[in-house]
C-alpha cells in the first residue's frame, strides 16, 4: 500500500494549484461553450501517475467554483475530468507516444459529452453543437497543444523521473 508522504502530498497540491491558477489566469476563455482551456494539458500527467488524477479532480472543482456556472459546473466539470484521468490512466502504457495522442482524446470526449449537457441543462442550448464547440477547444488544449508540450518534456529525463510513478513513493 502506498502512503501519503509528503513529497507525495507536495507534488499532487503543486499540480492542483497550477491546474487552478493556470485556469483563473486564462478565465476569459476558460469557461463557456467555447473552451480554451490551456491547464487542461496537465490531464496528460495522468499517463504517467494515477496521483495525478487527484490532482487533476481537486484543480477542476476549485476552478469551476469560480466559473459562472459555479457549483453546476464544479459538478459537471469535475465529473468529466475525473471520468477522463481514470482512463488515461487504465489505457496508457509506459513509454508509448503513440498511446499518449490516443489518451489525449479522453478528455476530448468526456468533456464534449458531460459539460455540452450541462449547458443543455442550463441554458437550452443545442447538445450536439455544444459538443463540437467544448470538444474542439478541449481537443486543441490537451490532444494538440498538451501531447506537444508532453513530446518535448519526454525527452528530458529529470521530467520523466519527476512525474513517474516509481519516483511517487520516493
């Protein structure tokens, strides 16, 4: 069983405070039916740790507490977040470029899927178009942006070892 000790602890709090700020830095196009979401590349860590998917979910709800939305979206969006780091997680495989691209469509589709229905919800707006305009933001911060930036930051061992799972226990 691993434990929460407090290099873990550190770097799960790091990573949720980035994804928050990150997020309230860009707010002007962060929320909405077009998201550009750019903290949204971070879901790609959930390919090399599950620790990041707390990360991950904790970021996404404090964030959506200050989305206009507020609780509707930080239970919306935090739902589509954790459903998308779970699996990245499950379908990632060590080492694999090629499987990071495919993962970075998990947050694509659970996010075109889950946040077009809230703004459904919310403010009738059409499901299917909603869900191309969510998705294409999504798909533009995480699967063209976000696998990019994770390409580069492969190549740099310090990185890897960093955001491993085997250095988590450390």
């Amino acid at each position: 069983m691993r434990i929460f000790n407090a290099r873990r602890i550190t770097k799960i709090s790091t990573v949720t405070a980035i994804y928050v700020v990150t997020t309230l830095l860009c707010s002007g196009i962060a929320y909405g039916q077009m998201q550009f979401r750019v903290s949204e590349m971070l879901m790609l860590l959930c390919f090399f740790n599950k620790d990041y998917i707390i990360s991950m979910t904790l970021g996404c709800f404090i964030a959506n507490l200050f989305s206009p939305l507020g609780l509707i979206d930080a239970g919306f969006g935090t739902a589509a977040t954790l459903i998308a780091a779970i699996l990245i997680y499950v379908f990632r495989k060590e080492n694999n470029t090629g499987r990071l691209i495919v993962c970075s469509l998990f947050p694509v589709i659970t996010n075109a899927l889950i946040v077009s229905a809230e703004l459904k919800v919310v403010f009738d707006l059409p499901y299917w178009a909603n869900a191309v305009w969510v998705g294409a933001g999504e798909f533009v911060c995480v699967s063209i942006l976000g696998t990019a930036v994770f390409r580069l930051l492969l190549m740099n061992k310090g990185f890897v070892k960093m955001v491993s799972a085997k250095s988590a226990v450390n």
